[in-house]
C-alpha cells in the first residue's frame, strides 16, 4: 500500500511526521516522500530539512494522499504541477487526506467542493471560497476523504485513518506503541479554551507572517 506525502518548501515538520509514525506502522505500508523536484526541503522555521526521494510522477496512484499543511501552501494555490497531481492522485485514491493547511491544496485542486472540512483555525475562512463547508471540528471524514486542524490534529487524523484501514486493534496498538497519551499542562490548544491575550498574540504573529510571505512572492513575481 503507497502512502504518498508530497514535500514542499515552507512545510509544517509536524504536519507530515506526524501521520507518517502511524502510517508507517500499518502492515503493508510503504511511506513514499514526493515532491516536484526530489531533493531537500525546507520547514517553515527554515530549521528542519526533510527530502523527498522521488518526484510526484514515479507515485501517480498512491493508495493513501496524505497532503502536509504550512505556510508554503499559500504560495502553491495558483495552477501548478502539485495541484495537477492532487488533483489525478485523487481519483484513483482509496483515502485523500490532509493536514493543517494542507486542505487548502485540496480545495485548490477541487478536491473539497461542497464537502464539510477543516483546517488550522487560521485558515478557516479560506476554505468556504473553494468551495467547502469549514468547520471547527478537529478531525472531518466525508467519505474518503479525511481533513484535520491544524499540526498535531494530523496524529489524530492518522490513527483515525489507520482505523478505517486496519481495524480498531491495529490502530489502538499503534497508539501504544508511540504512546500517544496526550496531557498537555494547559488548555490553549484551541482558539476556544485558550486565554483571550494568547489568541490575539498568536493571530498578529501569524498574520504578520502571511502578510511577508504575500509580499515577498508578489517581490519575486514582479521581478521574474
């Protein structure tokens, strides 16, 4: 069973090593790194590299689609080669799934029209201009295709997924195996439990991001 994660530059470390250390674990599972060009990809703190060993076309019918979210997703939602192979992957796919802003690439590629998914909290409102039904859940199945929030909802996302696939026993023994026990020492993983101040902190922090990387591509568009 192919299990494709495409790689890009600006990619969330956690969105895709995540569900990798659960699928990776399901009998049969083969865990293939793609990407447009094989080679080194940068995470988004530019502090971690990950390689994709071989390129979208040695990988075109993958059984599982397991798209990773980041902040490189905004720069890949114009038509592009990624796109197109989403787009042909899902057809033929047993499972398409993502991760964080990684449902945003499947809006783009269409994957998402007129179905209810979810992503990072950031990105929530983005969703419904594709096309799909947003919704704050942190793990959404609409037939095979499966959407999850943002970063460490991919595990959750993963074990759900590994379930469908292998069984209840196969997925809680992966569970285990990893230790999956998640008791987190505050309540600030959703913009509805955490503290007001820390919401509207990370919220400036990350629009800033966004709106660097946005002037940064329309800098690099303009000067090509």
């Amino acid at each position: 069973m192919d299990i494709a994660i495409p790689l890009f530059d600006a990619i969330t470390a956690l969105d895709a090593i995540g569900p990798y250390e659960v699928l990776s674990r399901l009998p049969g599972a083969r865990v293939r790194f793609v990407a447009v060009t094989p080679g080194p990809y940068r995470t988004d703190n530019r502090q971690l590299t990950l390689v994709a060993d071989e390129p979208l076309s040695a990988v075109p019918h993958p059984e599982v689609l397991m798209v990773p979210g980041g902040f490189g997703t905004r720069a890949l939602m114009s038509p592009n080669p990624l796109l197109d192979w989403i787009r042909a992957a899902h057809e033929t796919s047993q499972w398409t799934t993502s991760v964080c802003t990684g449902s945003m690439l499947l809006a783009a590629a269409g994957v998402l029209r007129g179905l209810e998914a979810t992503t990072h909290w950031m990105s929530l409102d983005r969703l419904a201009e594709h096309g799909a039904r947003p919704t704050l859940k942190r793990v959404v199945e609409q037939g095979k295709v499966i959407t999850a929030a943002g970063v460490s909802s991919g595990i959750d996302m993963a074990l759900t997924l590994a379930a469908r696939i292998a069984g209840d026993d196969v997925a809680q023994a992966i569970q285990l195996g990893i230790e999956y026990d998640p008791q987190p020492p505050f309540s600030a993983g959703s913009p509805a439990t955490a503290p007001a101040h820390i919401v509207e902190g990370v919220r400036a922090r990350m629009r800033a991001r966004m709106e660097r990387d946005e002037a940064a591509a329309l800098s690099r568009s303009g000067s090509a």
